[in-house]
C-alpha cells in the first residue's frame, strides 16, 4: 500500500462534530468513523500506517469511515486525524493520553482476549434530572487513562445507548421547539433523523466516552430503547404501533441513524466495502437520504406472514427485497474472531419472527447462519445477546407461562397475557421458548465438542449477575454461562429489586414452574443456578480468555465515581492458562 501523503496544516474548513470513534482492529487494518460538520476529506495518520475517505451526506449530516492500513503487529500507535488538512483530533491542550490504535500479535492464537461489556446507559450526570449513581463507562475510561491495567480487545456494548422514548431534558426542550409545529408526534420522544442525532451528540461527546470510544476498539447491537419500549413484542403490540402517524418516520429514521452511528463500524474492513447499503451510500455522496430513507423503512416493516416460511433456502430473494424465509433483506447479527475467541452478536429485536404459530427470536435462515458459526473452529466462544438468555427462574417460567396464554384461542385470555407482557416486559428468551429450548440444543451440542467455555453476555434487566447452564439428561463438559451487566448508566425501580431477588429463590421458581406446568409449558432443556449477584448498581464486566481459561469480573461503581469489585467468577476452574512468556 502506498502511504497516504501527510497534508499540509490548513485552517479549519470543516468541523468533528462527534469521533473519532475506533470500530475494528483487524489484523494490520483499523476502522475510524468520524462525523463532520460539512462534506470533507478525513485522513487518518497513525505512524507510517494511514487512510482516507470522504464523507457521504445524509439528512444534512456528514459522515466517513476511514480504514487505516500497514499498521505493525503487536503494536500501539498513537494517531493523528485531519479533516481537508487540518488537524482536528488529538485537540490541543487536551488533558487526556494520546488515543492510540493497538494490533494484536501476527499469529494471536496463543494471546488473551479481554473484553469489557455492559448495557443500558442514559446520558451523564448532568444531563438527567434522576439522580442516578455514577456512570460506570466514564469511571472505566478514567482509570483506563492512568495506565494502571491492560487496555481491553473490545467494548462490547449490548443494547440501549441511546433512549429514543426517554430523552435527556436537554433533547426534550430541543423537541418542544419542534413539536410546535408537529402535533402528531409524541411530545417527549425522538421521532426524525434530526432528533436522534442529538441522542448521539450528547451521549458520545461526553468528555471520557469520547476518549474511551476513540481508543478502545468497540462493537454494537441494539436493543428496544433505541426505537421505542416494547420494540416488536409481539403481533398485536406491532400492529397497534404501525397506526401510529409518527411510526413509519420513527422506525425508519432510527434504524437509518442505527446503521450510520452504531452497525457500519460493527463491520471489518471488507465487509464494509461488500455491504450494499454501504455502496448504494457512497454511490450517492452528495446526498444519501433517500437511500437511508428507504433502507430504514424497508428492513424495519415486518416479513409478509404468507412468505415467511415460502423457501427452506435462506438467502433466496422474495418480493418486496425481503428475504424468501420471511426475514428482512438485511441482517444486523454479526460475528468476529480474536485469538481462539468467537464473538457472534445477535440481533434479538428487529428480526423476531411475531407469528404466534412460529415467534422466535431469530428468522430460519438467520439461526442457520448463527448455529454454523457455532459450531466453528475456537476454544471461546461468546454470544452477545442484548437480552439474557437464563433470566432468574421465577421470572423465566412466567415467561413461559406468559407466552403460552397470549397464544390462547380464548380471547379474554389472550388479551389478558398480553397486557401483562407488555406491562411487565415479559418478552425475553423465555417467551421465545422454541429459541431458548434451540439455544439450549445448540449449547450441549457445541458444549460437547471440546469447546473451553460458552459465555451469553447481555444486559437490558438493570442488574447484573453470573449463572451456570446445567442440562437435562446428557454430560456437556464445557461450562455454560449467562453473564448479564446492566446498567451502565440507570437504575432499577426499587420495587423490582426484592422481586428479581425472589425470582432466583427456590420457592418462588418451584411455584412459577407449576403455573407454566398448568398451562402445558414444557419444563426448559436446561435448570441453572446462581454464582453471582445479583447486584443492582451501575456496573461493567470484563470477560478474559487466557488459554483455556475464562474468568469475569462485574465491578460496581462506588459514590466517588470510582469503580470496585463486586464479583468474580472463575468460569473454567482447573482449565490450563497459557504458558509464561508466550
């Protein structure tokens, strides 16, 4: 590759609005997403690696995705940013280290792998009128800047970054000013494009999150708050929803803002260029709005039901652009590797399959794509769910016993099931029972193949604990563990907390059981058990790999801002760490 030519020093012609943000080290390449204030060219200088890109424009914003090339192995390298030539990142007289972009070792196999997890962030202190304990990610941020510890692979952030339907009181009197002349929107939440830009604006130009973002490697997945509460709960819930005037410009522009902020940089270098959004995007520079535009609304209207299941074959085409296996014609799932670890994040919103005779979490076509990942070449694998798979027990077989009712052929019945569900947010794996029961399959399946270890990471319930996976009726010798850190930045309504408490306790589950049992609920393929927690602060989670080993850590953040230990979990005890000096 030849180097890109250093430019000269220039006045400032446009400005960063919010990045750098740092997405995929992969290899000797690294992915950098900026957003500009007017149509520029970004450059990325880090030693003699750099890239280059000009910005595509949407909704009268200005975005580019850099991939910096010839980056050394085994290396930290700080790295400078320029737009048309004049340098905008590191800002002068910064108080923070320099951002640095680190390459793992040519042939990784053999390193750890550490990432650093959590969910559910409202924006900082100052921006909410609640009085919430300290946010966990900047108190990570801060002691990451001292250098005291390692810096992690990756930030895996799991759902819930930014909250459409519960906006700051800073965006709230941003929507007053709007809503003036928008009557037929909902007065306190995001609707437009616009709007759920200042979501981002706020969230992402907090001072440490800006660092932390511009010098951790991080990946995304959604969850409901980033389009409304309940997102896709059920058939009925998105019926209701889609006679809402708002709801074709809510889905639409949150899905679109989604891609452009959030999914893009979840991509590697090559996947970003094969994308075809992407390339319809870049084919459209000047203005890509209609393409967004039409994208959004396009992936986020459900599957027709009378195609749904037309094709075994995932990936045929259908009409309409979607998919001949009913799911939309394009897939926010995604997966990587680091070392001997496998991360596959799923999407556990947009695609769910509603139709009660067939609900799951995932379309045919997508869970073929994610079981033979599976069942891949590694010693870790991670599965990033932003909804946990193994809830407390007692509000698992409620679930269960929730989605049963729902589906009754008495309608009294059913409408009763479905005012619960959607007052109690009953909508996790548990009332998706034919995908947990198949999660469970896959799990022993993978599990007894000589797999080291098998973590789901997720968040959303706003508290966060370690639980063991034991199954039904066969030997799994690999550990099976559901590892759930949330909130980063919220709180729990304090009267949960005693009910999810209750919900872990022996009691509670048994009687919950025989009220699932009542309805014909088939008892789960596996039980669990707690190891941790729960705990309910603000809190993030570091997973490390280190051989055949697996170990997490949730830490707390204290009222000094500072963060402590709250648990630790050995997850493969006695399994072999790499040898010294590796």
């Amino acid at each position: 590759m030849s180097p890109v030519p250093r430019p000269e020093v220039r006045p400032l012609s446009a400005e960063l609005v919010i990045g750098p943000v740092l997405r995929r080290v992969v290899g000797t390449r690294a992915t950098i997403w900026v957003e500009t204030s007017a149509p520029a060219t970004v450059r990325v200088f880090a030693g003699p690696a750099g890239g280059e890109a000009s910005t595509f424009s949407a909704y009268g914003h200005h975005y580019a995705m850099v991939v910096v090339e010839g980056l050394a192995p085994d290396t930290a390298t700080p790295y400078e940013v320029f737009v048309d030539g004049a340098r905008v990142w590191p800002e002068p007289e910064s108080p923070y280290p320099r951002s640095v972009i680190r390459t793992r070792e040519s042939d990784d196999t053999g390193q750890p792998v550490r990432l650093v997890f959590g969910s559910c962030r409202e924006t900082t202190q100052h921006a909410t009128p609640r009085k919430l304990p300290p946010d966990a990610l900047d108190a990570f941020a801060r002691r990451l800047m001292t250098g005291t510890e390692p810096a992690p692979d990756l930030l895996v952030l799991l759902g819930d970054q930014v909250y459409a339907d519960i906006p700051s009181p800073a965006v709230k009197r941003f929507l007053r000013r709007r809503r003036s002349h928008e009557k037929h929107k909902p007065a306190n939440q995001v609707v437009s494009y616009e709007e759920y830009t200042q979501l981002y604006l706020e969230s992402w130009r907090d001072p440490e999150i800006r660092w932390l973002l511009a010098t951790v490697p991080s990946v995304m997945i959604f969850d409901d708050h980033e389009i409304i509460d309940d997102w896709n709960s059920s058939v009925s819930w998105r019926a209701e929803v889609r006679a809402e005037p708002w709801w074709p410009e809510r889905i639409s522009s949150g899905l679109a803002s989604y891609w452009v902020y959030q999914h893009l940089g979840n991509l590697d270098p090559d996947q970003i260029a094969a994308d075809p959004v992407y390339q319809k995007v870049m084919a459209a520079a000047d203005d890509a709005t209609e393409v967004l535009r039409e994208f959004g609304t396009t992936v986020g209207d459900p599957p027709d039901p009378a195609r749904r299941f037309a094709s075994p074959r995932s990936g045929e085409r259908g009409p309409e652009g979607q998919e001949a296996d009913g799911a939309p014609g394009y897939q926010w799932s995604y997966a990587l590797d680091l070392g001997r670890t496998r991360l596959v994040v799923l999407d556990n919103r947009c695609s769910r399959v509603l139709d009660p005779e067939h609900r799951a979490m995932l379309p045919p076509g997508e869970w073929a794509w994610f079981a033979g990942l599976a069942r891949g070449d590694f010693d870790h694998l991670v599965v990033g769910s932003s909804l946990p798979w193994l809830l407390p027990p007692g509000i698992h077989h409620l679930e269960a016993w929730n989605e049963r009712l729902a589906g009754s052929p008495r309608p009294r019945v059913a409408a009763f099931a479905e005012r619960q569900r959607r007052a109690f947010d009953l909508e996790h794996w548990a009332a998706f029972q034919r995908s947990f029961d198949a999660l469970a399959k896959l799990f022993a399946e993978v599990g007894s193949s000589g797999a080291a270890s098998i973590s789901v990471l997720s968040g959303d319930v706003h508290h966060s604990y370690v639980a063991r996976a034991l199954f039904r009726g066969r030997p799994v010798a690999t550990p099976v563990h559901q590892l759930t850190c949330s909130p980063v930045h919220n709180q729990i309504q304090s009267y949960m907390r005693p009910v999810l408490r209750l919900g872990w306790w022996r009691g509670p589950a048994v009687a919950a059981r025989a009220l699932a049992r009542a309805a014909r609920v088939a008892a789960p393929a596996v039980r669990w058990r707690r190891l941790a927690g729960p705990y309910f602060g603000n809190a993030v989670s570091t997973l490390e790999h280190d051989g055949r080993s697996a170990h997490v850590v949730i830490e707390g953040t204290t009222t000094a801002g500072d963060l402590r230990p709250v648990a630790a979990v050995d997850l493969t005890p006695g399994a072999a760490r790499r040898p010294a000096g590796r």
